[in-house]
C-alpha cells in the first residue's frame, strides 16, 4: 500500500494503484462512487485519478465528492513537496499522514507485524538508495524497486522458465534468451518496419545474443 502511495504520487496514471490506496484509510468512499468515476474517465478519455480531480463535474456521485476531495489534496500535497523533500522526508510524512503504522497495530490482521516490519525495512532501503545515488528522486528509485521486485526471490537452480518484460530487464544483461514471444499485438503491414526496428532496438540494450526465428515468423505472417 505504501508503494502504491508512491507511485501514485510519482504518476497517477496507473488506475490500479489510485484505486487500491483510495480507501486506505478508509475514507467511505463507496465501490459504486468508484465505478461511476471510472465511468466519467472512460467517456472523457483520462486517467482514474484525473476524473477523481474532477469530482465536483461527475454528477453521478452525488454528495460522494466530498469524500473524494481530501484524498486527492493530500495527493496534490505531496506531489508540491517532491521538489524539497528529501526521500526520508517524503516516506516518513507519508506513513505519519496516513497513519498507515498505526492502521496495522489496530488492526485484527495477524501478520501485521510482519507488515510494519516490511514496512521499516522499505524505508531503509529507500533511505540507503538515497545516499548511494547522487541526486536520487522518487522516479529513479521506483525504477530500481521494478527492477528488483521482478528477479528477486528466483531460486537459482530451479528448472523452470522465466517471463519478463523488455521495459522491467532495462539496466540488466542476459547472455541468451530464447523465444522472446510478444502477446495480443495487433500491427498494421505498415507498422512492420518500425515495431522491428523498435523490436531490435530493445533487445540490444539487454541480451548479449539473442535468437530470432520468433521475429522471423512475425515478418512471415505479415508478409505472406
């Protein structure tokens, strides 16, 4: 929840994580207000946290704005400090605003104290990201967390294969890899030449060698 906070703050275009922080903590606002929001960014072709900024235009909601408005302040609020913070100022006034530490002490949950420990252990290695990088920003530092999070935990000498995408291997090198497939794209014949190009581009940034009979299947769909 803390992470999704971040991102918010860093950019509110991914509707997931506006979503799954909105309530926490619980500000009553209801999964019908929330449907009716995404209605209004659908129709207007923006994002879930733009249509929440234009709460008092979306009359479907009611007196529900209300309850909107002070998420969105606290949201606005932080984005205005991110030029002054540091990145230990910025994560402490976020947990001490949200009072998310003391949400998990009160709470029934049984592994709440494993979650604050997570917690205090997120807020070390985000301070220590801090002093190893000169000049780091939030935005640099979500980059190394998706990173991480996508290679962490793999068990070394299991036998089985491995998906990631080219944006989360950005920064990292792989000697082979085979089979590099691309899901649900659907591209003009036009477009062949540049989604190729864009194609090898990419892949030359993170594999040392790379096998392509996966491209050369693309170019023969398209083409024949």
């Amino acid at each position: 929840d803390i992470l999704a906070y971040l991102k918010t703050i860093d950019n509110a275009n991914d509707d997931l994580q506006v979503k799954r922080i909105i309530n926490i903590p619980k500000r009553g606002i209801g999964a019908t207000t929330i449907v009716r929001v995404q209605e209004y960014a659908d129709q207007n072709d923006i994002s879930f946290y733009d249509a929440l900024k234009d709460a008092d235009e979306i009359k479907t909601i009611g007196k529900s704005a209300s309850k909107i408005h002070p998420f969105v302040n606290m949201i606005q609020v932080f984005r205005s400090k991110l030029s002054v913070y540091s990145l230990k100022d910025l994560i402490n006034d976020l947990i001490e605003n949200t009072q998310y530490i003391k949400l998990l002490e009160d709470s029934d949950d049984e592994d709440a104290d494993d979650r604050i420990e997570n917690i205090n252990e997120f807020v070390s290695k985000m301070v220590s990201f801090e002093e190893e990088h000169e000049n780091a920003t939030l935005s640099s530092f979500l980059e190394e967390v998706a990173l991480v999070s996508d290679i962490d935990g793999v068990d070394d000498e299991g036998h089985r294969t491995l998906l990631m995408t080219l944006h989360a291997a950005k920064g990292l090198e792989f000697h082979i890899a085979d089979d590099l497939v691309v899901i649900n794209v659907k591209i003009d014949s036009h477009d062949i030449s540049t989604f190729c190009i864009s194609y090898c581009s990419n892949t030359a940034c993170v594999l040392d060698f790379s096998y392509i009979s996966w491209m050369l299947k693309m170019i023969h769909y398209f083409f024949t």
